[in-house]
C-alpha cells in the first residue's frame, strides 16, 4: 500500500485521489480552500462527476481517503506527493505554471524523507525540470541536512474524459510513467499495483516524453473533431449525409470510430486549453504546429457558424431580433456542469447579440450558466426542465446531447413551441421522424 498526498482537489485532484484510495492506498487530499475541504469531510462533492461520490463515501469509511488544509503534514506523512492544481492559460496561449511552482516550493519546505513528486496536472514539456529546479532551490535556502535530501520527480498525466473520469481512471487505456529512476517507477508502479495486476499497458519513457504525450493526444483528438466538424459543414454544400460518411470511416482500423461526431465544436477544460499550449510550445521552439494551429481557428470559426445556421433557419440576416429561442444544455458535454469553453456560450451570446431571448435548461450546468454567461443575464431565462424552456419559445436549440434531450415527446414539444424550427446540433435526431411532426429540421452535416 503506498501512502500518497494529492495536492489540488479540482477535477483531477479529486478524481485521483479518491481513485487511488480506492486502489487500497491510503491517501490524503490537500487543498487550500477550506470551506471546500469541510464541505468534502462532510461528503459533499463539489464537482459534478457521475460515480465520484460513491468512491469517496466508500474510502473515506474505510478509512483511506481524508482531507486536510495541512500541506505539509500530508507531505511529511506519505512518500508521495501529486501535485493537481489548475494550469489555466495565459494570455498568449501558454499554461500558467504559478500553482504548480508554488506548490513544488512549499512540498520542498516541508520535505523531511525521500520524496516521489509527481506531476499530475497538465504542464507544458520541460516543466518537469522546472520543478526538480524549484524544489532544490527550496531545500538549499533550508540548508543543513535539508539541503541533502533527495528525491524524484516523475510525470503521469491524466487522461480523463469528463461525465466517464472515474471509469477512465479505473480501467486506462495506458498508464504513462515519466520517470529518471529506477526507485521512482518502482514506487509508481506500487501505486498502481492494481492495475499493473490487471495487465494494463504502461508506458515508461523519460519525462520530457512522458509530458509531450498528454499534449499530443489532446491535439490529435481536437483534429479529430474539427476534421469531422469541416467535411460536415462540406456535407451540407453537395447533399451528402455526414453521419453516413463518418460511420464509414470510423470502420477503417487506421482511422477508429471515436471523436467522428459533428457538432458545434469542441470545448471543455482540456482541448481548447491544450492546443493553445502545444501550439505556443511549437512557436516557442522554432516547429510551429500548423495544423494544431489551424484546428484552433476552425473550432472558433464553427461555433460561430452554428449562430449564422440558425439565423439563416429562421429566415435570414435578423431574423432573430425579437425571437425567443429554447436552448436545451448549457454544458460542453452531456454528464458534467463544466461550461468551460462551451460551444453553448459563443452561441447563446451570439444569438442574444443578434437580438434573441433565450429559454435555457442543463440538468447540472445552470449554477455555472448563471455567472458565465453574466453578460447576457437580462436576456436568458433558466428554466426547471426541458419543457418549460420550451413554452412559448419560436425554435428550439439541442447544443448538449444529455440522453434526457434523445426522446423528447415531440408531439408536446410542437405544442409548445410557437414555431416548428427544430435545430439539432448534436445530430441526435433522425430527420424523418420530426419532420413528419411537422418540424423545419436543420442538423449539423446532413
């Protein structure tokens, strides 16, 4: 059993930490918000994350996972440290690295063994480094035996998907494993012995590679979507069904079904936020990443696109001044309340700048709606359900695919609605069936 402090409880912190415990570690989640750390002791999960809330519960009464403020007791006490705090961009695109330097210094500080330190976020190539060159800092200003301890630093992104985390955590695709040392992998290893058990792949290789995987395989899959999202928007031009064209693909073993759905573009915490650092990370060494840069562009381009689809619907240049319009999810993807980068706030801003009211309902994201979209509030209306968003609205607009929205009585939604339009863009819909309800039907792509 390896005794392990995570150092962040966000998104990834907590889904980690309580994973881990869950493994049969004993672990201690460490954050500097202590209203978020009572609130955690008393079971309540900030974070809105499908099957979280049920480990943690079943951890901490076994008693493996607890929750502190203590940074340095948890560091003292466990012999390894992750560090999961946010790295948001800056404002040339580059990750923000100030939480992760500052929480390097105070493991330093604290340090009183041999120490894993492990990074955890997602952190640009070379951060690695960074870190082992912070925390030799910190403990040559402790001086004394201090300055002689040693440790390793070790990277192991995530790769999480929101709305599916702990199920991504609990059964990987692959463990990555940055690590200089022999003792640091062993002690890796042990951590996630359960998985090792199970045969999950791993991947050892040296830490620079270990943080360009991350990076790389959140570009690739933003390609993806924004390859598919372009021959969609192609799709409509010559008559084409989009669907059929990506269900065609998907059979090719070199291409994969997966990330070949259509929509209003890709948001979230990782994607957008990933890109821009891997393409600032290319035009910082010389190799600039044309095409990571181009999916940047494109991604913007089609969540604009889809507030010109649905003015064009209904009826052209101003046709949505004095239109209410039904917007059902608000979340970038069904099974969060994350907006972050959500396609939903480009839109709903863009249709109210185009004069619209809006109707709107998430299952989980309307909290989080309420101060991201702050600068449309007198124009946006937050319902209890789907159909209430409806009554009284001229269209209505899917931009989150929750199941919820797949099997709407249709029959009530047209009795609702003061107009037929029926804008799909998550192409959840079969157009037969709800033009046959007497819908003007417009999808992404087909």
């Amino acid at each position: 059993m390896a005794k392990i402090a995570v150092i962040g409880t966000g998104y990834v912190g907590l889904v980690s930490g309580a994973c881990l415990a869950d493994f049969g570690n004993h672990v201690t989640c460490v954050d500097n918000n202590t209203e978020k750390i009572e609130a955690l002791k008393k079971g309540i999960i900030p974070i809105f994350e499908p099957g979280l809330d049920d480990v943690v519960a079943r951890t901490v009464k076994a008693g493996r996972l607890v929750f502190t403020t203590d940074l340095a007791s948890a560091v003292q006490h466990n012999d390894v440290a992750f560090i999961a705090v946010g790295t948001p961009p800056a404002d040339d695109g580059s990750a923000d690295l100030r939480y992760v330097e500052q929480v390097a210094r105070e493991i330093a500080r604290a340090m009183n063994k041999y120490t894993v330190v492990v990074d955890k976020s997602t952190v640009p190539v070379g951060t690695a480094r960074k870190v082992m060159g912070w925390i030799t800092e910190e403990l040559g200003k402790r001086g004394g035996d201090a300055a002689h301890l040693s440790f390793d630093v070790v990277s192991n992104p995530e790769f999480l998907r929101e709305g599916s985390a702990v199920q991504d955590f609990t059964h990987p695709d692959r463990v990555v494993i940055g690590a200089e040392s022999e003792r640091a992998r062993e002690i890796m290893k042990d951590v996630y012995r359960a998985l090792y058990l199970n045969e999950t792949p791993y991947i050892e290789t040296n830490l620079e590679t270990a943080e360009m995987i991350k990076y790389a395989s959140n570009a690739f899959l933003a390609v993806k979507i924004t390859f598919i999202n372009e021959v969609a928007n192609l799709c409509e031009k010559v008559g084409a069904n989009v669907q059929d064209v990506a269900k065609a693909m998907g059979r090719d073993g070199r291409i994969g079904a997966k990330f070949l759905h259509p929509g209003p573009g890709y948001g979230g915490s990782c994607f957008p936020k990933d890109t821009q650092a891997m393409a600032r990370i290319g035009r910082d060494y010389g190799e600039p990443l044309s095409l990571v840069e181009t999916t940047i562009m494109a991604n913007e381009r089609q969540k604009q696109r889809m507030v010109h689809k649905i003015e064009m619907g209904l009826g052209g240049p101003g046709s949505l001044k004095g239109k209410t319009i039904a917007i059902l999810g608000l979340a970038f993807k069904p099974n969060t309340d994350d907006m972050r980068e959500s396609p939903a706030i480009t839109i709903c801003e863009g249709l109210v700048q185009r004069g619209a009211q809006l109707r709107a309902f998430d299952p989980a994201a309307i909290k989080e709606a309420q101060w991201r979209l702050e600068s449309i509030k007198n124009s946006i209306v937050y319902t209890n359900d789907e159909y209430e968003a409806l009554q009284g609205s001229d269209a209505l607009v899917i931009l989150t695919e929750w199941n919820q929205f797949r099997n709407l009585d249709l029959d009530r939604v047209r009795s609702l609605l003061r107009a037929p339009y029926f804008f799909d863009l998550r192409n959840v819909y079969k157009r037969k069936e709800v033009e046959e309800k007497g819908f003007m039907y417009v999808a992404v792509g087909k």
